[in-house]
C-alpha cells in the first residue's frame, strides 16, 4: 500500500480495523518525539491549549512540542481504542499525570 493510500484509509468513515490503526499510528508519532512529524497529523489551522499556552497552526505546535519535550525527558503518551472512543493517557515515567476521554 502507498503513503498516500494508507493515508486515505484513514479518513472517516472508519472501521472499527481502520480505527485502531488510526489510533497506533497516533501512538507511534507521540512516541517518536518528533515535533515536525506530529505537527503534520493536525489541520493547518488547528488550535491548541497546554494551560496558559496557546498554540495555533502546525508551526506553532511544533514549537510547542520542541519545547515540551526539552523539559519532559520521560514523557510518554498512550491511546487507547474502546467502542470508537479514543482514550489518552499521559505519562512521565511510571506515573500517570492525567487521563482524558475523546469521542471520536
């Protein structure tokens, strides 16, 4: 399968097989800390909120992420699939910060 083909099979609608590939391939971007590469999996014109920080638009993630990541040695994301909900967990190390339920 292309790039371009398996990016197309990740737009909606989804299959529940199709949906948790969606989620890994989440997963595994987070995981590789790579600000570029995650900035890329949003809209151009997405907008973010990290507590008092804003960020809108891929650049500004990415700039956001670099930063984050610079302090967070440990920090480790994980997203989980039950019944079409995306369930995300952060952790640093062993101890999970907080946990957040998504509808997809």
């Amino acid at each position: 399968m292309s790039a371009k083909q398996e990016i197309l099979n990740l737009v909606p609608p989804f299959t529940r097989e199709i949906a948790e590939q969606k989620v890994r391939k989440a997963e595994e971007g987070w995981t590789s800390r790579d600000p570029q590469k995650v900035a890329q999996a949003y809209t151009t014109d997405s907008h973010w909120r990290n507590r008092a920080e804003f960020a809108t638009g891929r650049e500004e993630i990415a700039k956001f992420l670099t930063r984050k990541w610079q302090r967070e040695l440990n920090y480790r994301l994980i997203k989980e699939f039950w019944d079409f909900d995306i369930h995300v967990r952060f952790e640093a190390g062993r101890i999970a910060l907080f946990q957040l339920l998504l509808d997809t």
